[in-house]
C-alpha cells in the first residue's frame, strides 16, 4: 500500500484550488438511476469513492464515461436492482443506491454498507421512511431487500429522530417518483442536500425547503436528463485552512462557498488565524502562535464532525488546553493514539471528550491512518512535525482528497508518495 512522506517545518504559501465536493457527488451520481437517460455532471473529483460508486452502476447496468472531471451516466441499460457486497463493502455511501432503485423500480437489494470505521452509523431511518412508503423491508444474509407493495412509492410524512445526511438524501430521492406528497421533518440541512434538491429540481422534481429542517416532496410521473454541477468540497477547503494555520502560513483558497465553512471560519478566528473571506475564496494567514478553543461538533450549520480529526492536529500545538466534543459519531477518535506518538498530549474521556494540552512542538513519526479525515489530521501534524512522519494506510485519503500530495506540495509542502 502506498505511504505518504512528510518533512516537517514548511509554512505554507500561494494558491490552492478546491476539487468538487465528494460527499455532493455521490448522491448525484446515485440519482441517476432515477432517469431513464444521460445525466452529466461536471467538476466531479477522482477520488476512489467516486470510482467505487460509478462500478456499482456500471454492475447495475448503467453506462458511465469519466473523462476528466465529467461523468456521464446513462442509466436507459440499467436491468439489475442488486447492488453486490464486493461493491457495496468498500463505501457507506453506497446505501444511497436503495432509494433510487425503489422508487423507479419498486424493488431493491443492497448490501449492508461498509467504509470508514467511525461508529455504528446506523441505517434504520432510511428504513423505516421507505417503511412510511409503502415498501416492505427485509434484512438477510446481510441485504437490504424493499419492495413496494404498489406500483410505486406513495408519500407520507416522516420524522427523523435525529437529522441524518444519507437518509435525508436516500428518501428525498425515493419520494422524487413517489405518489402525492412526502414531508421530511427534522431533515439534515447540510449544502450538499441543498445541492441534490437543486439537481432534482432541475431534473423536473418538486422539492422544497431543502437547507431547512423540513423538506417538502410533491412526487413526479419521470424524471429528465440535465448537466449538474458539483459544488466545492467545504471539508477540503477547511483541511486546507486548518493547515495553513498549524503552519503559520498565507494561503489562497480558491474555488470554495465562504457560506458553507461559517463554522469553521468563526472557530479559527478564535485560534488567533486571519481569514479573509471572498466571494469564491478565503486567505488564510496563521499568526506567530495558536490560541487554544473549544470545539463541539454538531449537525449543519454547527462546527463539522468531518473537520473535528484536523482541528485536533491544529489544537496539538496550540497555547492552553482545548476540550473537544463529538457530539455526531462515536469512535472517532482513534487518531487521536497516533498523535500521541507524535508527542501530542491528549486524554479521552467517556469516548466522547478530549482533552488536547498544547505542546511547544511535535515530533515525526510512523503513524496509520485510520478514517479518511484521520489521515488529513496526521498530514497536517507531519506539517508542523519536527522530523520526517511516514503515514501508511493512505487510501483511506485518496478516498475522499484529490491529489492532496501534490496540492501540498505547491503550496511549499515537503511531501511525497512512497508507491507500493
């Protein structure tokens, strides 16, 4: 497996361009099964992930072309409704599969999800909303079998216990071609939901009231084929801010949605960093020392749990003790071990807390990923690290980062690939 190499004591400077968001992607390009034509979407990044869900389709019957940063999808060919565990296993965000395949075909099996190992992250709402639909679930053999009882789905009004992005997403596209009205309360309000509702629409759905906590779905008789943009990868643009504080650096970030990253802006603004905020940019200048703060994750629009592993770095070298909170998954805090053995001193308490004490420096090391936002908080610790930090298990960074070796690099980054 391939390593990444990192030799610290570079601060960061110049330009870097943000790539298409991952987890904007994935649900557009699962709702392509819901039209029985070619979608194209566009500023999409090539990550594993996305080439993951593209051979789900491909094995469901879809013809798909990836050239660039453009994929089309044609899914007229689909004629398979079983989405396979070798293809489902390596992606959690292959569950978004489900509720596309029911609501066109009233009939789906999908293997229980995998991906990164950061808590349970359970399906049952997805479920129980396709239940308050009118499918009939069955879990054997590890699948997911809905069938409806109907022709087609039929809307009814669903609550979710708590707001979850996936099975916000996974309903929103089953109740697109569902029978009357659909009403998700208590709906995540993430962008990237913002930006599937908007694709839908643009397809011919009737979706209102995403970005809020409540989502209104009139169904429709088909869908049609469009050209969809992926919006800028608010996690990426944060790991980049992040970075370029622990660094004392000045960087351009470019290509982002300053409106997506309010929580992550106000939180480095308390670390003492300048953030200058633009209309599609944000300069990110880091100051002579690092300010300890508090972070608690929470749903949209509260501080990312996806930036949570980075901020972590971040506080490592900061002035005072920082208690950090997640409140979203449990057992996401496994990175936390391999910054001890960079010298960072952090204790966890009720799983759920840790106390970060800043130290004046950290030291490099061989570490391991564990998660796909665990490995950008060891990049970013190898960046301030004194000495040379090896990080193995790095796919679980190409996962979710496009060529973030290489964009690190151009910003004056001592980093390399060591290939397998």
């Amino acid at each position: 497996m391939d390593k990444i190499q990192i030799k610290g004591g570079c601060r960061l400077g110049g330009d870097v361009f943000i790539s298409g968001a991952k987890n904007a992607a994935l649900p557009l390009i699962a709702s392509s099964i819901l039209v029985d034509g070619q979608t194209v979407f566009t500023n999409v990044p090539r990550l594993m992930d996305i080439n993951s869900i593209k051979l789900l389709l491909e094995d469901l019957g879809a013809v798909c072309e990836f050239d660039d940063h453009t994929l089309s999808v044609d899914g007229r060919g689909i004629n398979k409704i079983e989405a396979e565990y070798d293809l489902v296993r390596k992606m959690r965000a292959s569950i978004l599969v489900l509720g596309p395949l029911v609501a066109r075909f009233g009939h789906a099996k999908v293997s229980m999800p995998g991906g990164c190992a950061i808590g349970a992250r359970p399906v049952n709402m997805h479920l129980t909303g396709l239940e308050a639909m009118g499918a009939e679930i069955t879990i054997e053999h590890g699948y997911i079998e809905a069938k409806t009882t109907g022709p087609r789905l039929t809307g009814n009004e669903i609550y979710f216990d708590i707001p979850t992005v996936t099975g916000t997403e996974n309903l929103m596209m089953a109740a697109v071609l569902a029978k009357g009205e659909t009403v998700l309360r208590n709906a995540a309000r993430e962008p990237e939901i913002v930006c599937l509702a908007e694709a839908l629409n643009k397809m011919g759905a009737r979706i209102s009231g995403a970005g809020t906590a409540i989502i209104t779905i009139e169904g429709v008789d088909k869908l049609n084929p469009v050209e969809v943009r992926v919006i800028p990868d608010r996690i990426e643009t944060g790991t980049f801010m992040a970075a370029a504080a622990a660094t004392g650096g000045d960087v351009m970030i470019r290509g982002c949605i300053p409106d997506h990253i309010g929580g992550i802006i106000s939180k480095l603004r308390g670390t003492g960093t300048e953030v200058e905020v633009f209309e599609d940019s944000v300069r990110v200048r880091g100051g002579a020392s690092i300010k300890s703060v508090d972070i608690k994750t929470l749903p949209y629009p509260g501080f990312p749990t996806d930036m949570q592993a980075q901020f972590m770095a971040l506080m490592a070298i900061a002035d005072g003790n920082a208690v950090i909170h997640e409140s979203i998954f449990e057992n996401r805090f496994i990175h936390a071990n391999e910054l001890l053995r960079m010298g960072a001193d952090i204790s966890i308490s009720n799983g759920n807390y840790a106390m970060v004490r800043g130290v004046k420096k950290l030291q490099g090391a061989p570490v391991m990923a564990s998660d796909l936002r665990a490995s950008a908080s060891l990049v970013i610790a190898g960046l301030v690290a004194e000495g040379t930090t090896l990080i193995s298990r790095v796919y679980h960074m190409d996962r979710g980062y496009e060529a973030i070796e290489e964009k690190f690099s151009a910003l004056g980054a001592d980093i390399l690939r060591i290939k397998s």
